[in-house]
C-alpha cells in the first residue's frame, strides 16, 4: 500500500471527526490533529481504533502520542504495515 493510498484512508477515517469541515480541503501531513482540525483526544482515541480496525494494525499507547500530525501518523501506519 503506497502512502498515498493510506492517506486516503486515513482522511476517510478522520473525516467524520473532524466538525468544521472547510479545514478537511487543506489537510496536508503537517496538519496538527488537535489544533489545525480541532480534533479532542476522545476522538483521537476512536480514529486509533478506527486506524487498527482498518489496517490490521495496533498501534501501542507510547505511539498514540506521537500521532499529533497526519504526516507522523501516516509514518507510523506505514511502520506498523511493513513491520
């Protein structure tokens, strides 16, 4: 799965958390998931869920916290798929 092809269903899973959806057309990897898209970290909690169910992946609570951007999200979705 190319990164590309992850982003896009990274964004299709956090889209429906996401309220303001004018931010959703800007989103980029340096996109801050707190504070450029508003997100609250209950919702972070869902979209890792939702991120593991989608992938077949887990992801370990050390590396929740390091998933602040969707660009470090997307390395540690690609980590967890070739590891």
């Amino acid at each position: 799965m190319t990164r590309e092809e992850i982003k896009t269903e990274l964004l299709s899973i956090i889209d429906p958390y996401i309220d303001e959806k004018e931010v959703t057309t800007n989103v980029s990897e340096q996109s801050d998931l707190i504070n450029d898209l508003n997100i609250n970290s209950a919702h972070l909690v869902d979209i890792v869920l939702d991120i593991e169910d989608k992938f077949d992946i887990m992801i370990e609570d050390d590396f929740i916290g390091k998933m602040d951007t969707v660009g470090n999200a997307l390395d540690i979705i690609q980590e967890k798929l070739e590891g």
